[in-house]
C-alpha cells in the first residue's frame, strides 16, 4: 500500500508540475517611479531581462511541446468534505468526524471515437454508508485505470482496474443526490482489476466483464474466503426517455447480485428505482439461516432553480441471512433519508444529509447494546469541475 501511494503522489506531482508554469522571480526593494511601485531596481530589472531572453526560446519549445498534449487530454473530478455523525456506531467505532469525504482528478482522452483510449483516476474516498461510521482514511491511490480498445463499431475492450456497472448510486457521492451511501448501495461492488467487454445494439449497451482481484481486499470477507474471482453481465440504455439498467454480478464461492434500476425525469422532478436480490453461493448456505436478501430503493429529487430536495426511501428484507448486517436476528431494514441541498454554482453545492434508519438488533451503543435505531447526520461542502 505505501508503495501505491508513494507512486500515486508522485504522479499528481509529476502533473502539477507539468500544469504550472512558474518563471523565476527577482524582487529586491522597492523604487516608485510616477506613484506605481516597482519590484525590481534598474540593475536587477536588467539582470531579468537578460536572463528571460536566455529563457525565452526554452519556455517557448515547452509550450510548443505541452499545449498539443493537453489539448487531447480531458481534467476532471470533484472534491467534497463535511461533518458527519451517526448514533449506535458500537463501542470500538467514530460516531463524530470531520472527513475529506471524496477527492478525485481524472485524466482521460479527448477523443471518445479514438481507437486506442485511457482514463487514470487518483484520489481516495471515506464516505460511509448510513449503515456504517464516520471513520476516516488518507490512502491517496489509484481509484480507477484502464485501456479501453476500439477493434470494431460499437465494440469496446476494457482493461485494467474498473469500475463495476452495477447500482444507481455512485462511490463518489458528489454524483449523488444524497451525502450518504444508501444501506442498499453499501453492499455494491466496488472497483476490481479485470476486463470488460461491450456492445452497442440499436442503442442498448450490452456488457460482459471479469476480474481477479478486488481493490478492497475486505470488501466481501467471510471468516477465511473472500471473492478474488468474480464476473459480470447486463445491459443498459435509454427508452422514450427512461434510462435503465440490468445487471448479474457473480462472486466466485461466496454470492450472486441481480438487480435493475430505472431513471425518469419529468419537468422538475427525477425518479429512479433500483432493486437488488443478493444469493449467497451453495457453499455458504449452510451457516446462514436463509440464502438470499432482497432489498429496493426509491429516489426522488425535486429541483427549484438552485435548490433541490432529495428524498430516498429504501426497504430491505435480508432475513436470516446477514447479508445487509451480520445479525442474523435483523430480519429487515428500513431507512428514510432527506437531503436539502443548494447550488452556489453549477459546479459547487452545501447540503445536509439526516437519515432515519431501522434494523432490529442492527446496532449498538458505546457499551456494546444492541440497539434497533439510528439516526445519521451530516453537512457537505462539494466542487466539481
């Protein structure tokens, strides 16, 4: 891991590097002349015009050199930071924090036709799910990197660490409408090293996509087995406005995810429905009471001018099964959340996240007992660009 960060630090230096331009400066004590103050005396301003003629040509031939680069490059990402508590977090977890939720800078190409593309995404995300607590991580790294091969018309080719293609919500929530991920979004996979490939048919994206390992190595432990082989297959498009997505994702040994989502907006008001049906694999069957959970959500985002009200209901029903929360006595879920939320600009917003969750047994207080509410607070500041 250090080793990953100290690469992906010296990559964002190595840009940062190559995006400023900063001439050397000569500043001695001040000589007004006509009332404007000036930097520089006659000798030492004669010295910097002598050396920024030396200069000149080398500064000219990087330009020359870097702007065609850049021109063919696309910058972009988000940074998001806040306050976030959540009640029963248990007796060895934050219940208070402050977190840099999300930090992310994308390089990827220009050219989306291009036979031959990449995309690079270094940052780091901590954001909780109103299942979890705010507990706070600084491993800067690579969240996602990938080739991405053009062979025929509509085919693409994808390989390296992606990003899966499952779940309406986002791991970087300042694409969310909401602070907080969503107890049915907290058990979606995450980013995993493989290969996809995809294919466009009349409009509908048809893909199929397999992975070795997972970026999280604790994501989807169980005692000593965790997933390092999983696959995926789905389809996803856009019909008379409706946006929509099918999705089969298979973790070798250990369970199986089906689920579907849809998006329609209508004047001011975006809808979206996701529903997830989790099955653990034969193997792991026999130590749970029940083989498989079920879980939807609702979204609903209102939108005047600049301000929004974004409200997600979700419902799970995980039985014995432990999938959602490892209490084989939490039998369901339920879970409100509301999220005011103003535009300073298009690309900059403050919001507050208040959740009401219900699990029966789900939780614990600071000694340990089990406790079947919570409540999650939070308020976000974010910028993307």
């Amino acid at each position: 891991m250090r080793m990953r960060n100290r690469f992906a630090l010296s990559t964002i230096a190595l840009f940062l590097c190559m995006m400023v331009n900063v001439p050397p400066a000569l500043c001695t004590d001040a000589e007004p002349v006509s009332g404007q103050p000036e930097c520089q005396v006659p000798e030492s301003r004669n010295r910097a015009e002598t050396l920024e003629k030396k200069n000149a040509p080398n500064q000219n031939t990087a330009e020359k050199a870097l702007l065609p680069l850049l021109d063919k490059l696309v910058i972009s990402g988000g940074i998001s930071a806040g306050y976030f508590q959540v009640t029963n977090a248990g007796p060895e977890s934050d219940e208070r924090n402050f977190l840099l939720s999300n930090v992310l800078v994308e390089i990827s190409q220009k050219d989306k036709n291009a036979p031959l593309g990449f995309v690079i995404a270094l940052g780091e995300t901590t954001t909780p799910s109103i299942l979890g607590s705010p507990e706070s991580s600084t491993d800067l790294d690579i969240e996602y990197a990938s080739l991405t091969l053009a062979p025929i018309p509509g085919g693409t080719v994808e390989i390296g660490l992606l990003q899966p293609n499952s779940g309406y919500e986002c791991t970087y929530t300042f694409n969310n409408a909401n602070t907080f991920l969503g107890a049915l979004a907290s058990q979606q996979p995450y980013n995993a090293y493989g290969a996809r490939l995809s294919y466009e048919v009349k409009g509908v994206d048809l893909w199929a996509g397999y992975y070795r390992h997972r970026l999280d190595d604790e994501e989807y432990v169980v005692e000593e087995s965790k997933a390092n082989e999983s696959w995926e297959v789905g389809a996803s498009g856009t019909l008379s406005g409706t946006t929509f997505s099918l999705y089969h994702y298979h973790l070798e040994s250990l369970r199986s995810l089906t689920g579907a989502l849809i998006e329609h907006t209508l004047k001011n008001v975006t809808i979206a429905f996701n529903t997830d049906y989790w099955q653990w694999a034969g193997s792991q069957q026999s130590t749970h009471g029940d083989d498989s959970a079920f879980g939807v959500a609702v979204y609903v985002t209102p939108f005047f001018c600049k301000f929004s009200l974004p409200v997600r209901l979700e419902y799970i029903d995980q039985g014995q099964s432990g999938i959602f929360l490892e209490n084989e006595s939490t039998h369901r879920i339920y879970a409100i959340t509301v999220s005011p939320t103003y535009r300073l600009r298009d690309n900059a917003y403050i919001r507050a996240d208040v959740a009401y969750v219900r699990a029966t047994d789900g939780f614990a207080d600071d000694d340990g007992n089990p406790k079947s509410e919570r409540i999650a607070f939070a308020i976000e500041l974010g910028y993307t660009f």
